[in-house]
C-alpha cells in the first residue's frame, strides 16, 4: 500500500511542478513521496494536505541530547516538567529537563545474571494515576512501579505460573486497567531462547487489583501498544524485519475482537521495524517505523512522515501536550506540533 501511495503522489507532484514550470525552492527535494523539506535536525515529508494540520509547515526537529546506547519508552512527568526515557543497552533510565539536559536517574535498571539475555534494562515507560512511574523490565521480565521512595515493586512477572518473556511497552486505559505487550525481546534467541516459559508472544491488560488477563497470543510479535481516544481501538505494532506493520483491535470489557492489519510498511527497505507510537486527541497515530515517525489518520490514510536524523523506536507527548519527543538510538529529539495527545499521570 505504501508503494501504491507513493508512486501516485510522487508522479502527481511532479505533474504540478511542469505544469506550473515554477522549480520547487532550494530548501525542498522531491522524493518518494511528494516531497521533503529540511526541518532542522532531520526532514519532514508531507504526503496528504491533512498533514499541515498537525504538523505546522515551518516545524523543526530538535536534537536536545546525545551519547546514549539506544534510547526507547519516553514519559512526560508533568509535575516535575521533565522527560524520562530508557536506555535499553545502556541499562539506565534518564531523565532530562530543559535547564539541565540529561541525566541518569536510575542506574543500574537491572543488576542480575546477564547470560542468555540480549536486552536487560527497561524498555517502555509511562505513569499510572498517582504519578508513580511503571517501567516494561527485559532483565528481570517484569512490569514493575517506582514507588516515591525510590523502591520498586513487582506488579506482575508472570502468567499461568510461568515467567512472562520481557514486557515491552504500556499504556493505562481511564478506567486503571494497564495494556502491555510481551514479545521477549530482551531474551538471546527470541522465540528459541531456552529461558522462555511461554510458547507465546502474548497481548495483556492488568487490572487495578491486580487480575493478569490475556487478551490476544497470535500476534506475532507485539511492541509498541496504544489506546485511541474513546478506548474502543487498541493498537499493536508487530516488530519483525519482515513483518512490520501495525494491528487494530476492537477493545471492550470482553477483551479485543476483529484483529485487522491497519498499515503495513513491509515494503520499506532497512531494518527498522513498526515499534512505539502514541495517539493524539483526535485519533491520528504517531508511529515510529521505517525512516522515521508515520502520521497515520484514524482511517489508515498516512499524512506524513516525521524524520529526525536518527531513526526514532518511541515517542512520547510532553510539555503542554503539543510537543512530540522521540527517542532515536543514541540521541532524544523533539518537534513541537499543532495537535496534542494526553500525557499520562495524574
């Protein structure tokens, strides 16, 4: 579908440009899509005119810090105004301000036995109600809580009696249930490690008291996982070099029904995979692929593309609600944008 779409608007633009025999300014290059223009630390490709809604035609992406392994799960405190992320190699959670940059704020995230693991920090991170930070363990194969004190506690680390593979990433719905995907990521293997327990890369939703449900174990590889804005959609990215795309669920209080793939980017060249993303209020995801940070409308048309100089595998909003950091391997980026998401906690 991608290549589809692409052709069409690439062939339309240039018909445009003869037509009107004006050759675009310097600052825009005509590419796979309909064209690119330089934003600063990175390029922004616009592809459908809804696109200048969301992301304002003079946007810049911001590179505001560097030097890490690979960064991933980013979560806005807002009542500390500050940034925190993982670094999944580096195995440390960071936190950044604007008056102080980065800095490391839990260190060592995981400090056991490292044989048979590939990936042993936290990767995602968001806040539940209270303001307490929740993080997806490799190491440890756990979603745990930082309490205030700074002690952690284990909410779950296992289903049916046997370990989870290594939680990956999480969103709380408004009713305190907490989604997380369990791909195994963290573990040497993957799927042929012999630590796992689970024959299964499983889909989870975790009741307030503490109820560990099983929602969805056919998903080949879930990752990234996001709400839209009435709770009735939930979306799973499957984060396979040769399978990237993202799912839709119908989601109500029975679990998740009518599993559908709702984009496929398959067809694009390169390693990247489908990953995190995030929703903004009106539906449209922010997801992070292949080259860079897909706008995709809620009826899977993609608006654009948002591309930092470092391929980013999450994002979080932060600020007011209308900035969008990314976390892209060793740098953490940012753009500032027309529409806003919610940001977790109370």
């Amino acid at each position: 579908m991608a290549r589809r779409v692409s052709w069409y608007l690439s062939g339309f633009a240039c018909f445009m440009i003869a037509c009107s025999e004006v050759a675009p300014p310097p600052e825009l290059e005509q590419t796979d899509v309909v064209m690119a223009r330089q934003a600063g630390a990175g390029t922004i490709l616009r592809v459908e005119s809804g696109f200048d809604r969301l992301v304002p035609l003079d946007a810049r992406i911001e590179k505001i810090a560097e030097g890490f392994v690979f960064t991933e799960g980013p979560v806005w405190e807002q009542r500390a105004s500050r940034l925190l992320f993982s670094d999944v190699r580096g195995n440390t959670v960071y936190e950044w301000t604007e008056s102080e940059g980065a800095r490391p704020y839990i260190e060592p995230v995981f400090d056991g036995d490292l044989t048979g693991l590939r990936s042993y920090s936290s990767n995602g991170l968001t806040l539940d109600g209270e303001g307490r930070l929740i993080m997806c363990e490799h190491g440890n194969r756990v979603v745990s809580r930082v309490e205030m004190d700074g002690t952690r506690t284990k909410l779950v680390g296992a289903y049916e009696g046997k370990r989870l593979n290594g939680p990956n990433d999480a969103v709380y719905a408004s009713d305190g249930w907490l989604y997380f995907t369990d791909p195994g990521s963290g573990l040497e293997g993957r799927d042929e490690s012999p630590l796992r327990e689970l024959d299964f890369n499983g889909i989870y939703r975790l009741s307030p008291d503490g109820e560990l449900e099983l929602l969805y174990r056919d998903h080949p590889r879930p990752n990234g996982i996001a709400l839209s804005p009435d709770e009735a959609t939930l979306y799973v990215a499957n984060s396979d070099t040769e399978r990237k795309f993202w799912m839709a669920y119908d989601l109500d209080v029975d679990g998740v029904s009518n599993p559908r793939v709702f984009y496929d980017v398959s067809d694009q060249v390169g390693e990247e995979v489908a990953d995190g993303m995030k929703v903004d209020v009106a539906g449209n995801l922010f997801a992070t692929g292949p080259g860079g940070v897909w706008v995709l409308a809620p009826d899977g048309t993609h608006l654009g593309t948002i591309k930092p100089h470092e391929v980013p595998a999450n994002v979080a909003w932060g600020d007011d609600g209308r900035t969008l950091y990314m976390t892209a391997r060793t740098g953490l980026y940012r753009i500032k944008l027309n529409t806003e998401g919610l940001i977790p906690g109370p």
